[in-house]
C-alpha cells in the first residue's frame, strides 16, 4: 500500500508543488494582516453560502448574494448602533462617576480583613484621580491616531464587506481556480478538502453568534433583574468577551464585579451565580449541540491553537483560534493521517 502510495503522488510535479506551497505559507507570515482579513472573510462566506445556494434556485446568484450581504449588514446596524448609543450614555455616566467609584474601592478594601489596612492607607486618591485624569488627556491628545486607526478599520471593514461578496458570487470560480493549482491526480482530493473546510468553519461562525448571543441574553437580563449598572453595557461586553475562549469569560466576570462591587456581597454573590448558569447553559447546552454539528475537536486542540494564534496573530487571531484549528485539523486527516491508516 505506501508503495502504491509512493508511486502515485510522490512525483517531481508533486514535490515541486509541494515546495511551492511551503514558500507560499512563508509569505503568508510576512503579510498576515491580510491573510487573517482574506480568512475572516472567507468564513464569513462560507457561513452565508447555504443561504444564497437556497435563493440562487429562484434568482441569480449575484442578485441572491447583494440580498444576503445587504441584510446581514442591516440587521447588524439595526442590533449594534442602538447599542452603541446606549453603550456611550452609560460609559459617559462611569466616567462621571469615576472618583466616587475610586473613593468607594478603597473603602471596600479598607473594610476587608484579608488586605493590608497600612498598604491601603498608602494609596493616595489625588494621585488615582491625577493618573485618572492625565489617561484622558492622553486619550484626547491622541484622537488623531485613534481616528487615523478608526478610519484604518473602515477601510478594513469595507474591504472585507467586498471580498466576502466576491467569495459569495464567483464560488464555483473560486474553487476551480483553487482546483487548478493542484496536479490532475489531487484534483478531487483537494475540492473534497476545501469542501470539508468550508462546511466545518462556516458552521463555526454561524454558531459562535448563536452562542454569544445566548451569554449576552443571560447576562444582561440577569444584571437588570439585580438592579446593576449599566446592566446592557455590561451584557454586551459578557457577549463580546465570550467570543475569546478561556480568558475572554473570566476578564468580563471581573470587570462586572468592579462595576458592582458597592451593591454589597449578596449581589457580588448573586453575579457570580448568574456568570456559573449563563457559562454552564452555554458549555452544556448551546454549545456542545451547535459546535458539535459542525466542529469535532477536542479541547485541548482548541486551547493549543489558541495560544498559538494569540502569540502570532493577536485578538483577531484568538477569535478565529477554533476555525484555524479546524482548518489544520481537516488538513492532517486527510493528507497525513487516511494515507497512514
């Protein structure tokens, strides 16, 4: 069998392919923004591809693709700019608030047993609010980077909008294209590969929403039913951090507890059960049903590339850890581990 194996792909065109193909990953590491803003795209495609293959049978496919994206894009803006609205009151109200909220940190602090009452007495709260206070005139003194890099992610953003359409039009180009860098005896290999793929982290995306979107719910009807602050800001940023795995959960639950740490212990209490049941419903209910319909992979595998993408690739990179994982999951079985067994 491996000399039938041998005989078959392992050819001069083959290697020389293969060869190629490394070089071509090399240069990917050189321009990785643009890999990950192709990539992002490609699984926000392949996400919407079972959509539009359902209009195309009653339109065409590019009209079908304008329909899709238009609506994606606007029912986005409708659920994100009220949000954003909301979201700026109440940061504006924290920021007000700040001093108060600094004053009553330390007296919490003073009143624990467990901390250091003279390391306490040493935070001088002139100084909190002066570093307080010289963060924000940085953060003016640099509003024209952050609209420099505000405009960059526009950009960025259109861009992706304009490739996840032309992803979603020419498919069968794209895939023909694709097929064609291959020898004739890889030829169907490799359609059936990047069909696997597309099947495996289009389903990622569609279920990474599904999932937020119930931690979002939880949280943020949980938080208003207890009376906290800020309870949508809060909601949202539980939703928004659930997209990072391991870390993601744990910073939001910390951030809310700041938040609402003057409501006395019972509350805290109360939040952390709030956190325990929207992260059980999540990892019990939702996920182990959506993600298991479309992704097959262990948990160490996940936490692996999540490391790995965080090392290399950054925010976006830990966001989209468990698709890449999926992507060079499919690879090794198919290419290494079939042929070895």
């Amino acid at each position: 069998m491996f000399d039938v194996f041998v005989k078959k792909f392992v050819t001069v065109k083959n290697i020389i392919f293969f060869i190629i193909a490394i070089l071509f990953i090399i240069f990917i590491t050189k321009i990785k923004d643009i890999a990950i803003l192709f990539f992002a795209s490609y699984v926000i495609a392949c996400s919407l591809n079972p959509l539009v293959d359902k209009m195309t049978k009653k339109m065409s496919r590019s009209l079908a693709s304008t329909l899709v994206l238009c609506g994606v894009l606007l029912i986005s803006a409708l659920f994100i700019l009220p949000l954003f609205v909301v979201a700026g009151q109440q940061i504006k109200s924290f920021l007000v608030m700040l001093p108060e909220h600094v004053t009553a940190v330390k007296s919490f602090l003073m009143n624990t047993p467990l901390v250091s009452q003279s390391t306490i007495a040493q935070l001088d709260i002139g100084e909190l609010l002066s570093t307080a206070s010289g963060f924000t005139t940085k953060f003016v003194n640099d509003s024209i980077n952050l609209s420099m890099e505000f405009a960059s992610a526009i950009v960025y953003f259109l861009a992706a909008c304009i490739i996840v359409y032309y992803f979603l039009v020419d498919k069968e180009t794209v895939k023909k294209t694709y097929s064609s860098l291959f020898p004739r005896p890889m030829k169907a290999k490799a359609e059936e590969i990047l069909d696997t793929i597309s099947v495996k982290i289009g389903g990622y995306m569609l279920a990474l929403i599904v999932t937020i979107g119930c931690v979002g719910l939880i949280m943020t009807a949980g938080l208003m039913l207890l009376g906290v602050d800020y309870a949508l800001l809060l909601g949202v940023l539980n939703a928004v951090l659930d997209i990072i795995p391991v870390v993601g959960p744990g910073l939001a639950l910390v951030i809310t507890l700041l938040v609402a740490y003057k409501m006395g212990p019972l509350t805290l209490v109360l939040i952390i059960l709030l956190f325990i049941i929207a992260q059980w419903a999540e990892n019990n209910l939702v996920r182990p049903y959506i993600f298991g319909k479309f992704l097959d992979l262990h948990p160490l595998i996940i936490y692996f590339f999540l490391f790995v993408t965080a090392q290399y690739l950054g925010v976006i990179g830990v966001i989209f850890a468990p698709a890449i994982a999926a992507t060079v999951c499919v690879l090794i079985e198919e290419l290494y581990i079939k042929n070895v067994n």
